[in-house]
C-alpha cells in the first residue's frame, strides 16, 4: 500500500457529522489564531473614541479687569466635542466610584483654582494651572499607555484654551488702559484750558484727576518681572498648564501589569494539555455501577488536583524570579486555584462531550478568550463581536480578579470574579454528568465506534 493511499484512510477515519469536521477545523487553526488575534488587535488606538473617560470641572470662574473669565467652563465645552474618547461630564464621587468599578478607565479633573490661577498668567508673577489625570492600573495596564495619548491631545486643548484666556484677560486690560488714558487726557486738557483763565477750583480739579488717570494706568500695568524670575515665567508662559498624573492602584512594571492575562493563558492551556493526556471518565466506571456523579467527579479530580499545583507552581515561579509581589497573595492563589480546576471542568466536559472535536473546541475558546478578556488593549477598543463575547468567557473574569489581587482595587469585581468562576465550575461538572449518563445509553455506533477518539 503506497504512502497516498495510508494518508487518505487516516482522513477517512474521520466519519460521522463531528467528526468529519476535524480535519477542516485543523486545517483553519492557523486562520483563527492569526486572523482573529489581528483583528481584534488591528487599530487599537484608532478606537479611543469608545473608551469611557470621566471629565470632573471644579473650576469656580473669576472677574478680572472688569472681563469673566471661565476656563473651566470653556475647556468642557472643548471636551465635549472633542472626538478622540469617550468623555463623560460627571462629579467628582461618580468619577471616583467609576474608576473603582471599571465604568471609566481614566478620570480627568479640573481644580477650583484653575481659572484664578490661568488669570496670573497675563500679571506680574505668572502661576501654572495643574489638572489632574487619575489612572487605575486594577482597569488594565495597557491603559495608562494610552493616556499618554489623552494627556497631548488634552495639553494642546489646554493650551488652547489658556491662550484664548490671556488674548481675553490683556483685551479686557487694554480696554480699561484705553478708558484711563482718555480720561487722563481729559483732565489734562481741563488743567491746561483751565490755567490763567479758569477759576482756581477747575484748574485743581483738572490736575486731580490727571493724576488719578496716571496713578489708575501705574496700577493696571503690570511691572517688568525681576531679571532672576524671567526665565520662570517665560516657562509658565510657554506652557501655563500641567497635567499631573497619578495611580490608585499602580502595576509599576509592565510584566506586573500584564501577568493577569499571561496567567489565564497558562491556566486553560493546561486544561487543554490535561484532556490530551488524562481521560475525561473511566470507561471502565461507566459500565460499572458507580453513580454518574462519582465517574464524573473521578475524572474530573486528577486533572483538577495537578492544575492546582501547576497553578501554585508558576505563581510561586514568578514571585520567586521575578518579584511579582502581589497585592494580596492569599486571595491571588486562592484566585488562580479556583480558575485552575475551573478550566479543567470545561475542558473534561467538552473532550467527554466531543471527543477530539472537544479538543479542538478548547483551542477555539482560547483563541476567542485572548482576543476578548481585555487582557491587553481595554475591550472597548476591539471590534463588537469581541466586546459582546467579553463578559460571558469565564477568562474575563480570571483576568479582572488577578489585577485586583496583584495590584489591589475594587473588591466588588473580586467578588464577581469568584462568583462567575465558581458558577462555571458547577455548571461544567453537571454537564459531565449528563454526558456520562448519555453514554451509559449503549447504541451500535458505541460498541462499534468508526473511529478511536
């Protein structure tokens, strides 16, 4: 028999509805895993428009030289038309309590003092005006990357918005100057039209108010800084606002910030190795007389107890090599232990279920949870199938309680973390229950299968 004709009966082992549909799913693994990761990943900051970002303006408007001036007021107006995020205008507690929960995923606040100290600009001693950019690194590290990108484009809206104020503040000056050198004019044309022929009571009113107009124009105009000062302002001039960035929850190193998402990753891969090696069931037990929960729990446990330990294993791994430090260690091992024998259930439920198609499915669950889970990029910024699959993968939520434990956050998503992932271990096991109670159901296909998988 030549080498052709052994090649094709291997593909013709392959019989049945399922199971002819793994030499085509094989076939486009590559495609998936390549095609999908790309898409997800294709314009990432093209997309900051759909990424929530909470505006908080404190700022109280002042009167200056006779002109109002509200910055605050005007750099909101600029930010709700401004296109490159999803500005949300709130207060201060909703920003905070969003930025807890993940609603926004940076907060940008404008102080009480910013227009008061934006007027200095056109004085004497000219002050810097400071927003704040708050950060939680528990929303995802990658983030704080594109912040960076928030925080140039809002500079020069910024600094937009501080040169319209000065142009208003020395507009609003020269004005006032206009109107005091008139009026000094005046007077002085009194006192000179009054002296030898006026009475002596018109002549000193004249003067009187000459010199009013002077002393006025002395204090409008404001006097030339110091020589040692001049490069300090020439700085505030050039730049008369500073964003100050600060994070709640700090990663501080890239690999802390990302080791949520490469530890999901370990986690299901092991799940999918697991059921390549180890049987889903005894198919002994199940012609036996045990209960279809005890064969089902059989076979679950083996799997489970080894992926507890690989789990501990590689955190153990990580902190001893490279220091991971995790915010609260008890509850980022209780975490990764709970995923672990979570991810095995689903993957002896679909191998029980599907046989090598079940494995192929596990490796297509992958492939749809590195693209979905937010591990990365924020979710928001992927393409809509990818946000609608994001909050019913059980790798999501691995992912978001890891950034609570290793950074610290909001304990609320911790909570919802463990709950989904405990729900998706129960349901996984009972359908391997029901799988083992249909397999009990001995039909010719089973004692005489087409192929052994």
């Amino acid at each position: 028999m030549g080498v052709l004709r052994l090649a094709w009966f291997e593909l013709r082992r392959f019989r049945g509805p399922l199971p002819r549909l793994v030499p085509v799913v094989l076939m486009l693994v590559p495609t998936l895993y390549g095609a999908l990761y790309l898409w997800s990943n294709w314009d990432p900051y093209g997309r900051l428009h759909h990424v929530p970002v909470a505006f908080v303006n404190q700022d109280r408007p002042v009167d200056v030289a006779g002109q109002h001036l509200d910055a605050g007021g005007r750099l909101t107006e600029s930010i709700m038309h401004d296109k490159n995020f999803k500005w949300r205008i709130t207060d201060a507690k909703h920003a905070r309590d969003g930025l807890a929960d993940g609603d926004y995923h940076f907060v940008v606040t404008v102080p009480p003092d910013f227009s008061a100290t934006l007027a200095t600009t056109a004085s004497a001693q000219p002050r810097q005006a400071k927003l704040s950019m708050t950060l939680d690194d528990a929303n995802g590290f990658i983030i704080g990357k594109m912040a960076e990108v928030a925080k140039t484009q809002l500079q020069q809206q910024i600094s937009a918005t501080a040169q319209s104020t000065l142009v208003q503040q020395l507009y609003g000056q020269t004005g006032t100057l206009k109107e005091q050198l008139a009026r000094s004019a005046d007077g002085a044309r009194q006192l000179a039209a009054g002296v030898g022929v006026a009475p002596p009571d018109q002549v000193r009113q004249g003067a009187e108010q000459l010199a009013g107009g002077l002393d006025r124009i002395d204090a409008t105009v404001p006097a030339p800084p110091p020589a040692q000062s001049a490069g300090a302002d020439a700085r505030v001039l050039g730049a008369p606002v500073v964003i100050e960035v600060s994070n709640t929850h700090p990663a501080v190193l890239y690999g802390r910030g990302l080791a949520p998402f490469f530890f999901a990753i370990a986690l299901w891969v092991f799940g999918l190795v697991g059921y390549v090696l180890l049987r889903p069931y005894n198919p002994r037990a199940l012609a036996g007389r045990a209960g279809a929960v005890k064969v089902a729990v059989a076979g679950w446990l083996p799997a489970a107890a080894l992926g507890v330990l690989g789990a501990f294993v590689l955190y153990a791994v990580v902190q001893l090599g490279l220091s991971l430090d995790a915010d609260d260690p008890g509850l980022s091992l209780l975490l990764i232990a709970l995923a672990a024998v979570t991810f095995v259930a689903i993957a002896q439920f679909l191998r029980a279920a599907f046989g090598a198609v079940g494995d192929v499915l596990i490796l297509v669950l992958l492939m749809l949870q590195l693209t979905s889970c937010g591990g990365l990029y924020p979710v928001t910024t992927t393409p809509e199938p990818f946000q609608a699959l994001h909050p019913v993968l059980p790798m999501t939520y691995l992912v978001n309680g890891l950034r609570v434990t290793l950074t610290g956050g909001e304990g609320e998503r911790l909570a919802v973390a463990f709950a989904v992932l405990g729900g998706y271990l129960v349901v996984a096991l009972i359908g391997t229950v029901f799988v083992v109670r249909h397999r009990r159901m001995w039909t010719m296909a089973a004692l005489k299968p087409a192929v052994d998988l």
